[in-house]
C-alpha cells in the first residue's frame, strides 16, 4: 500500500465495493425515513419539471447532470489526492464520498436550507430510487473520466453546466454558491424576476 490507496484494486473489485456501498447507502435513507419512490406511485425514467413535487423522485431529472459532474470532480479528486491507487479504488472513494453526501443531503437541516436559500421551495428530499441513481449517474461520470480524453470531459462538463443553467436556470455551479451563501440577485434570476 501506498499513499492513500491499495494499488491492486481492479474495477471489478472497485464496482463490486462500490455496489455494496450504494446498497448500504439505500438501507440507510430508508431508516432514515426517506420514501422508496415517488409518492406518486410511479417510477418515471425522466421527470424534467424542477418547480413540482415530482422533481428529485423518479430516476433522472435535470439535477442528474450535476451528478454526472460530480463523477467527473471526484475522479480528479482522487487522482491528485491518491494517485499511486488504482482507478478501482478511487472509484470506491469517489462512491463514498458521493453515498455520504446523498445521506447528509436528505436530513432535515439540508432539506431545509435548500428550501429556505434556493429555488427548491417544494423540494422535501429524494425519493431512495432517486438517490441511488445520483450516485449511479457519478459512477458513470468517474468512469467517463477514467476513460476519455480529459479535454472531453472537460468540455461536457462545461456545455453540461451552460445548457442546464440555461434551460431551468439552476446548475451545480449556482446550487453549490445558492446553498452555502444565498444570493438575492441570483434567486431573482433563477424564479424569473430578472
């Protein structure tokens, strides 16, 4: 072992470990209460309307994009923070750190400060199906990462962040800044007030 990681750790094992995460990642929002499905009743493939109540239960929606460019941030992440480790294992790391953060995204303070600082007035949390296929749709983006040309990723995510921005005037960009420090001025643009 060296530095951060173990450096035989094939993909097969990294998807393996990172299966049985996503598997434990689900079990815990359903203690935590969170609902298996839309309340709906249904499972949709894509649900792209951000301001209803349908948003973040179903399997894709327009956030999905971001979780995609999360693949591709903890990719580099963990290449510079652990870079004698195999891809597999960085994999399993980028899946934890995407797992914990789809845990503490769904409690009641983020939840609410979501609502209070954002444009997600009806947001209540994901449904488990959603969030499991949040951190599928960053397994994806890592994989993509780990595979095409750099200047391709980079290049998608940037047309990622510009099209979503533009089309429901939210993005990873503007959700991060939004939920660490709400801005008036972007919460005027983003419900159309500008």
């Amino acid at each position: 072992m060296r530095g951060l990681g173990i450096t035989g750790f094939s993909w097969g094992t990294g998807l393996l470990v990172a299966a049985v995460v996503i598997i434990a990642q689900a079990l815990i929002l359903y203690v935590f209460g969170r609902t298996p499905i839309c309340e709906c009743g249904t499972v949709k493939f894509w649900h792209g309307i951000v301001q209803s109540s349908e948003n973040s239960q179903h399997l894709s929606d327009w956030y999905t994009f971001s979780h995609l460019i999360h693949g591709f941030l903890f990719y580099l992440l963990f290449w510079f923070l652990a870079p004698n480790s195999s891809p597999g294992f960085r994999l399993v790391l980028a899946v934890g750190l995407e797992t914990a953060w789809e845990i503490v995204e769904n409690t009641d303070f983020i939840i609410n400060r979501y609502r209070e600082g954002t444009i997600s007035l009806d947001y209540y949390g994901d449904s488990i199906v959603n969030s499991v296929a949040d951190t599928l749709a960053a397994v994806v983006g890592f994989v993509m990462a780990a595979r095409l040309p750099i200047w391709f990723v980079v290049a998608l995510a940037l047309v990622l962040e510009v099209a979503v921005g533009f089309v429901i005037r939210d993005n990873l960009t503007l959700n991060v800044i939004m939920l660490l420090h709400p801005f008036e001025l972007i919460r005027q643009w983003q419900t159309g007030f500008i």
